[in-house]
C-alpha cells in the first residue's frame, strides 16, 4: 500500500502591531458605586467625595469627614489608647483588628475628639466604615462614652457622625451592652443641658441605629443614606416579599417624622454652624433693650389694638378668615425671624405638612417657632392638609417646644387651622391623647409662650397650640368651639343657619378680647394679603419685642404660674 506523503502548509509569516496603551496608576481613578462611571480621585475629593456624574455618596474616611467640617487644625483627638480586646475568644478576631489598624491607619472604627465648627467648639465623633463597617464593639462604645461625658463635664455641645453595621458579632453580648452605655451618658449630658446633633451617614444600621444614632436633639442625615434597625435583606428573608424603592432611605425616614432634615454634604458644615450659634447665643437684656427702643422709634403708627367694628359681621370675619389671598403661617415666619432652620417628624410616625417648625432668630434672641400653614391654592392646601392637623403634627409641635424648653428658647405659635383632622388615619394614632398631650405638656413649660391667631381658630385643634401666656389675634381671625355650620347643624339641625349661628358663637377677635380671653387685637388693612401684610408684621413685631423684653425679669415658675393663672380664672 502506498501513503501519500503530507505536505505541510506554507507557514505563514504574522506582523505584530505593537500599540502602546497608556497605563492608569494606581489610585488615580475609581469607579462610581452608583452610576459605574469612571471617574478620577482627584475630581471626586474635590466635590466632597460625590459622583460629579450622577451625584451619588461615596463614604468618607473619619479624617476626611473631620477636614470637610472643622475650623482647619482645630481638631485634637480623645482616648486614643483603648485597646480592642476578644471577650468571646473569637478564632482571628485579633489579628483582624491589628490588620485593619494598619491598613487604615485607624486606632478603630470611630475617632474621637474636640474641634471647632466656625468657631463653635463641640466634642466630636466621626465612624469609619472601614474598620468592620464601623461595627460597635467595647472600644467604640466606650470612646463614645468618655466623649459624651467630658462634654457634659465642659458642657460641650457633640456631634457625632454615625456609620455602621451595628452591633460587633465578634464581641457578643459586650457589644450589645455598649447600647446601654452610650445612650446613658446621652441621658445625663442631655440632663445638663447639652446639645446633641446626630448626623446620619450611609449605613447607619443595627444597634447603634437603636442607641446613640438616633437620640439626637437635632437629627440630620445625608441624602439617600440607608437607615434602619433590620437590614433590607434580613427583612426580606424574614416576611418573604420584596421591599419597595426608597425603603429604609433618608427621605423616607423624614417622611416618616424620624429626623429633622436632609442636608446635602457641602451644605452640611454651614447647616451644623447655624444650629450651633442658635444653641449658644446668650442676649443681655440691655440688648434687647436698645433693640426695642430702636424699633420703637422705627415702627409704624397706629399699634395698640383694634375696637371692635360693628358695622362688620361676625360671618363676614369668617369668610375673611378663610380667604385663599389671606396671609398663611410660612409668610409670616419668612417676614419675622432670622435664620429659620425647619425641623420635621414627631419621631414616631410621620411628618405632617400641616405643621411648621422649627428655630430661628428673633432680633438677637433665639426663639422656636411653630405654625398651622393652609396653602395660597388648592394645590398648596391639599399638601398642607388644608391646614388641619394629625395626631403627628401635634406631636412634632410638643416635640419642638419641649427642645425649647430644655434650651430656655421663647416659643411663637401662629394658630391658623378649621380643626383637628377627622379621619380614620388620625383617629387610629390617637388624636383625642394628641391634643391632650400638648394641653398638659403646655400648661408647664417653662418658657414664654405666645400663641397668634392668624386665620381660622378651631376647637381643640387650636386650642392644642394656644395654651399660652399670651393670645393674640389678628382683627378677622376667629376662634370657635367648633365652625359655625357645625354648630348650626347640631344645635339648630341646619347647617344653612351658619351666619347666624357665627354671630351667636362670639367668635371674633373683639368678642374674644371683651371676654378676656384675648389680650391683643392686631387690626388690618381693607385687603388683607401677602402684599399688604407689612403693617401688620411690624405691629406683631413691636409687640412680641415688649413682651419678651418683660419676660428677662421673670424667672421660670413665674411663667408657669402666670399662664396656669390665665386659664385658672376662665
């Protein structure tokens, strides 16, 4: 048999292009979380570590987070030398510590300190997500601890900026208890009166979102930060559904009524200043004084109150009352104080729009501000719930004047509201014990409190912001037991009887004052609107400046007592 031999092919001869492609180095461009756009270090540092792309949060290191808020080099660090132990025995657990202290450069996973703040100094803590995604152990807890005391000793305002996980698995039930232990000594700096700011950063999960976190006086979180005590996963697999969008993020726990506010990173020094000058500012009052005396020479004419018109009716003061034209509470907080910051939530259910407040300055004299707000349109007042407030709103406003308390603030209550909302949702939350509340809470604070009818003043809805040491009334504000077409209905069984019934209810601002239970009448022009309220403001602005400026004589059961005697004689 004969083979074929076999020819091999022609081996073919290849050109190699070499192409020189440029190299990164290393560290010089990191990709976004978010977005997945490369992006250079250097761009990201710049913009307070956020995606110049799609504005997505990058986690800032503890001394980054320190550079980006505190007066340059005035930070000085507290208890640096607390050692990590292993109560468990944990197999790992410290070679693991001792390798993240050298790779981050961390002593653990908070850093502790005193700093400045545009010239305010506070004690200072700042989590690092690197260090075991800033999970609580011993040290954590204690550092947060001895912090929080030494402020409460030199009666320092804390910030803390929270990052975490949660509890340390690796240290068991000793990291559980640093929960107790570090809300304590909240307890105690609180008691002495000190501020605390919490800032919420994305993760603030677990344990310490159900300790320290979020036992702020003042609340703050970053934008689209994940907050909560079980994580999403862990919920997931425990109801067996699919969480919705937004679940357990910043702006679902503002919408909630668990913090103040959003405040977006560049914005974040400058907000935490504000907050702190309004929390130490201390008025003389010779202060005050020069300032009512200058006002006085700068005021409008025409301040003492109003008689009463006869030749206008008591239904067409309530129509007046209700017009969409008429000045609402945010007008006036807008036209009468100073660096109004707005704090929102009852810190159990909801923030109810129907209910602004918040704090601000007064001349020079820090004072909270709460207010009933119904909308310029229908728009406007169906996110306002037309001005009438759940069980939420008036928790928030006895949230709010319970803070002033503590920090010896005035409060100002514009009352502008048809009532209390009736519905299901309210009832279900517990309106009658809302309202109740505030009137008990009220009778004893022990501060200055005015409250200002503005529009609409009814029932207990109103009178829940109106338990005060001083009424005052706008000359076509009313405030009733109820609406006069309600009254109509049930005494008279005809709501079309309205007009008589409002002249049978003595409910304006000149019967009321007759009574006695008014004791100012701030009169109007013809129009009454956001154009032509100017009159008005400074009328209610000289006489909110006397009446605080008679208040520094009087120490804090005299006020107690002066509006527990208003009352008592009714």
């Amino acid at each position: 048999m004969q083979f074929k031999k076999l020819i091999k092919p022609k081996k073919k001869e290849y050109i190699t292009l070499k192409v020189q492609t440029p190299t990164v180095p290393k560290g010089l461009v990191r990709k976004c979380n978010k977005c997945g756009a490369a992006l250079f270090v250097e761009d990201v540092k710049e913009r307070n570590y956020i995606c110049p792309k799609c504005g997505g949060y990058f986690r800032m290191h503890a001394m980054r987070r320190i550079e980006n808020i505190a007066d340059e080099g005035s930070f000085t660090p507290w208890f640096t030398d607390l050692a990590t132990t292993n109560p468990l025995n944990y197999k790992g657990y410290p070679e693991k510590v001792q390798k993240l202290q050298e790779k981050t450069g961390l002593h653990e996973a908070v850093t502790t300190g005193s700093a400045m703040i545009d010239g305010h100094k506070v004690a200072l803590a700042v989590m690092d997500g690197r260090f075991m995604m800033a999970s609580m152990g011993e040290v954590v807890g204690e550092k947060i601890t001895r912090m929080v005391e030494r402020a409460t000793k030199e009666k320092l305002p804390v910030v803390l900026f929270a990052c975490s996980g949660g509890a340390r698995m690796q240290e068991g039930m000793v990291s559980l208890m640093q929960m107790a232990k570090t809300s304590a000594a909240l307890k105690r700096h609180s008691d002495a009166g000190g501020l605390y700011i919490s800032v919420l950063t994305d993760p603030t999960t677990g344990g310490v979102t159900a300790s320290f976190a979020m036992l702020g006086d003042i609340i703050l979180a970053e934008p689209k930060a994940l907050i909560g005590f079980a994580g999403p996963r862990v919920i997931e697999q425990t109801i067996g559904q699919k969480l919705p969008k937004g679940f357990q993020r910043s702006e679902f726990l503002l919408e909630h009524g668990f913090i103040d506010a959003i405040v977006e990173r560049e914005n974040m020094r400058e907000t935490l200043a504000q907050i702190l000058l309004l929390h130490e500012k201390k008025v003389s009052k010779e202060v005050v004084a020069e300032q009512l005396e200058q006002l006085k020479q700068s005021s409008v004419s025409g301040v003492k109150s109003s008689r009463k018109n006869t030749g206008t009716s008591a239904w067409t003061r309530v129509l007046a009352s209700r017009r969409n034209d008429r000045p609402v509470g945010d007008d006036y907080i807008e036209r009468l104080f100073d660096n109004f910051i707005e704090f929102h939530g009852d810190r159990y259910a909801k923030d109810d729009k129907a209910i602004i407040g918040g704090v601000g300055e007064f001349y020079s004299i820090p004072v909270t501000v709460i207010a009933q707000v119904k909308g310029h349109n229908t728009k406007e007042n169906v996110e306002r719930n037309f001005g009438m407030p759940s069980p939420d709103g008036y928790r928030k406003a006895l949230r709010l004047m319970k803070q002033a308390e503590k920090f010896g603030r005035p409060i100002i209550c514009f009352v502008d509201t048809p009532g209390a909302f009736c519905g299901l949702e309210a009832e279900e939350r517990g309106q009658g014990e809302a309202i109740a509340r505030n009137l008990y809470e009220m009778s004893a604070l022990r501060v200055p409190v005015v409250s200002i009818f503005i529009g609409e003043g009814g029932s207990g809805g109103a009178l829940a912001m109106a338990v005060a040491n001083r009424v005052w009334m706008l000359e076509n504000s009313v405030y009733s037991i109820l609406s006069p077409e309600g009254y109509a209905s049930i005494l008279w069984k005809d709501s079309k009887r309205a007009q008589e019934a409002a002249e049978v209810m003595k409910m304006t601002a000149a019967d009321l004052k007759e009574m006695g239970m008014v004791e100012k009448v701030f009169r109007e022009p013809s129009l009454y609107t956001v154009d032509t309220m100017q009159s008005v403001v400074e009328r209610i602005r000289l006489s909110l400046l006397k009446y605080l400026f008679k208040c520094q004589d009087k120490d804090a059961q005299s006020i107690v007592d002066e509006r527990y005697e208003r009352f008592r004689g009714m």
